[in-house]
C-alpha cells in the first residue's frame, strides 16, 4: 500500500465562539478521531467532535 491508496475517512472538527468550523485533522479510524478531539477539548468554549469525511455529524 503506498501513500496515495490510506484513506483518512474521520476528522475532527473545532468550532469557534463566531461558529466558524476548522477541520484539525484526519484520522483512519474513529477511534483515534475521538481520542484527540477528547484531548483538545476543555473548559473553553471551543467545541471538537468527530465527523466522518462527506459526511455531516454521526458516525455514518
């Protein structure tokens, strides 16, 4: 398998106080996805969650 064939399907979402949306990073698996989101999330008002990539929040 080389680079061009991995597919990253998961990727986690912030959302800032204005509710602009910026993608921080792709992920292969929702797990991972979750573990990072998890990690940046804290008692700030920014908000991280997990999207599969096409489509719009679930776990599809």
């Amino acid at each position: 398998m080389n680079d061009s064939t991995i597919t990253l399907p998961w990727h986690v979402v912030r959302q800032d106080d204005n509710g602009n949306r910026y993608s921080v990073g792709r992920y292969a698996t929702r797990a991972e996805a979750q573990k990072i989101a998890d990690s940046l999330g804290g008692p700030d008002t920014r908000l991280y969650w997990v999207e599969r990539v096409g489509r719009s929040g679930g776990d599809g």
